[in-house]
C-alpha cells in the first residue's frame, strides 16, 4: 500500500463523497427544504457540537451510547456532537423559540455523528432531513407531518411509497391495565419485539390473549385496524386505538395512492415516542426511508415541555431511491472566454468549464478535461 493510499483510508462508517455524488445529494436536501418551506416549516440550523446535558437531556438519553464527547478547552466542561438533530430542535423551540405562535414549524438539514453505525445502517456520519410540528397533540398535527413528508419524497419522484404506523404506546397501557410486574413486562416486550407468538402464549392469563391478538393485528392499515376495534382493549388503549384510526383517516385522505400497514406492537426505535409513530419506505429501498412520531419536546420531566411530531429522513437511503438527475453537458471554453459569454451559455444549459491558458487543440483539451463539448469558434463542437 502506498503513501497516498494510506492517506486515502477513512475510519470505519465514514467516506468520502465524490462528485457527482456529492451534488446530487446537496440538490436532493435542497429541494426537501425547499418542500417544507413551501407548507410552513422553516428551517433552523443548530450547531454541530454542544454541551453534553443539553443533547443528553429529556429524550435525547436515548442517543447517550451513540455520543461522541470531548472537553471544550474554553469551558471546561463537555461538549457532545451531536448523534440526532431532532433534539437540538427541540431545545430551539422550547428555549430561544418559546414566546413563538404554536402550532411552530420547523425544518432543518445536516450531517450527523454516532459512535457506532448499525448492521443495516453501518454509516456512522451521514445526513439527516426533517420537520418538527411543536405545540399542538392532535390528530391532525400528526397527519400533517405524514403527509407533508411523504410528499416531499413523492415531489423527488420517488415511487412505490408506503408508510407503516405503530401505537409504541398500546402495550405499555395494556400492560398498566392488566397491572404486569416489572419482569412480565420485560418478558412480553421481548416476546412483541422478536415476533414470538409462542412466547406470547406462554405468559400465560389475559396477557397472553390480549397481546397475543396484538401481535396479529398487523398489516394493511384496514386489516389491522379492524382486528384492533374487535378487541375489547381497556380505555387508555382503546384511546390509543381510535387516535390511530383519526390520523390514518386524514393520511389516506390526503395520499390515496400511498400504501398504509399497521403494527400494532412495533416499539424498536420508538422507545422515547408517546403516541402514534411510523416508518416510511419505498419499492427497491433495502431499508427504511425515515421515520418520525408523537414525542415531547424539551428537557427533563417536569419542566418546559411541549407536545410534538416530527419525522427524521436518512438522506442517504432517501438517495438510493431517488431519480438521478439528467446530466448537464459540460462545454470547454477557451481561456480568455468573456464572463459574460459564460454566463450566457451556462444559462442556456451548459456546465461551462473554461480553460486558464491557451491550448493548440481545444477538442483535445476538452477530452481531457471529461467535456463533452468544445467551443471552436463562435459554436460548440461535440468532442465524441
């Protein structure tokens, strides 16, 4: 291996994104923004370190093993980089936002660091996109983020989108009701979480009835939500139920040709969510496009918190799915080319690469230089 190889080598779940890699995914971020800003949502830019208890506070615990810390030489005191944007924003709204009319929309955009990556997301620095709707729990405030977010990806011309929502707030009020110890509850979330209706049944009692008709009502949204109404689910669930049932109706109102599922027991990934939550996909994307839910916003319990909803994108999954843009032409023009003339032809289409001394054989040099077009004379010349 040489020198400039040894150079070359990145951390594990790190890269280098090369153009035109690179552009595509500036272009792609930049014309979701652009969607939410055109339905309210306006963009905030939190930095990309701060103080640990800061990121850490409230639900950001739940990012605490993906963090990165390091000692801030002014302060003295430890920063975190940040593993999730959607804390930051939270902070934003319930601190430097507070007095802001509510229902507040917020966007934002940025790189993002974790700790480690995952078996299906190995990346460990990689671009986060979202909205965040702060201040109202409601229905329509969930559907509101749904919608405005499938859109977006549909405006990308993404097809074969499907949601799937989650109630990660169902079983914990079942199992309340049924007053679970700490150890059954243990036992049956694992039993949800891995899919094992055996496991289920063996809990034994009304636990193994009620989560065991649960862990079925699964699927398409009309399917599962008709197993769910057939339960006789104790009123905290019940409640749980039919707010689903409210936001699914708006959703499917609003995106007919989006596929809705249901599963009613989902909870990995949503453990800090209090109300509904969902997943977004696409036909040909290996894994999810994003994902979002009903949570609160702010710090610890107990003080300034706020109800809110919000969806986070994985723009590097969103880019798998993506059409790739038409390329531009890219036209060598000979140094010396007017600024103006430039301009012109970049405006008429063209990527204008000008060369900065002169050359006997502008096809030559526009060959060498991947164009596709050389000006010879006062018209571009194809150099293939």
């Amino acid at each position: 291996m040489t020198d400039t190889d040894t150079k070359a080598l990145l951390p594990a779940g790190l890269r280098d994104l090369l153009p035109p890699a690179a552009a595509f995914e500036a272009s792609v971020v930049d014309r979701l923004v652009s969607h939410f800003a055109g339905f309210g949502f306006e963009r905030v830019k939190p930095p990309l370190i701060e103080f640990e208890e800061n990121l850490l506070a409230g639900t950001g615990a739940a990012t605490a093993m993906q963090t990165f810390r390091v000692m801030d030489p002014m302060s003295q005191r430890m920063l975190g980089l940040r593993a999730d944007i959607t804390i930051q924003v939270a902070r934003i709204a319930t601190t430097r936002l507070k007095n802001a009319a509510r229902p507040l929309r917020l966007s934002y955009a940025g790189q993002i660091l974790r700790v480690r990556g995952s078996q299906l997301h190995p990346e460990r620095q990689f671009s986060q996109c979202g909205i965040e709707l702060i201040g109202v729990d409601s229905p329509a405030a969930d559907a509101e983020v749904v919608v405005t977010v499938a859109s977006a990806l549909a405006a990308l011309g993404i097809t074969g989108l499907s949601v799937d929502l989650n109630l990660p707030t169902l079983v914990p009020a079942v199992c309340d009701a049924l007053d679970l110890t700490a150890e059954q509850r243990a036992e049956a979330r694992t039993a949800l979480d891995q899919k094992d209706a055996a496991a289920v049944a063996a809990l034994g009692g009304p636990a193994s009835d009620i989560l065991g008709a649960l862990l079925k009502a699964c699927g398409s949204a009309d399917t599962a939500l008709d197993a769910l109404r057939a339960l006789d689910l104790p009123p905290v669930a019940a409640a749980e139920r039919d707010r689903l049932a409210q936001v699914l109706d708006r959703v499917r109102a609003d995106l007919p040709d989006v596929g809705l599922t249901v599963d009613a027991v989902e909870n990995r990934g949503f453990e800090y969510h209090t109300g509904v939550a969902f997943s977004l996909f696409a036909k040909g994307a290996p894994g999810e496009l994003g994902r979002g839910g009903r949570y609160l916003a702010g710090q610890e319990a107990g003080s300034a918190q706020e109800p809110a909803v919000g969806v986070t994108l994985f723009v590097d999954k969103v880019l798998d799915v993506a059409p790739q843009p038409e390329a531009r032409l890219r036209l060598f023009v000979p140094a010396g080319t007017p600024l103006a003339d430039r301009i012109r032809l970049r405006d008429e289409g063209w990527t204008v690469v000008a060369g900065l001394e002169p050359v006997e054989d502008a096809l030559a040099e526009a060959r060498r230089l991947d164009c596709d077009h050389a000006m010879v004379g006062d018209a571009p010349r194809a150099v293939r």
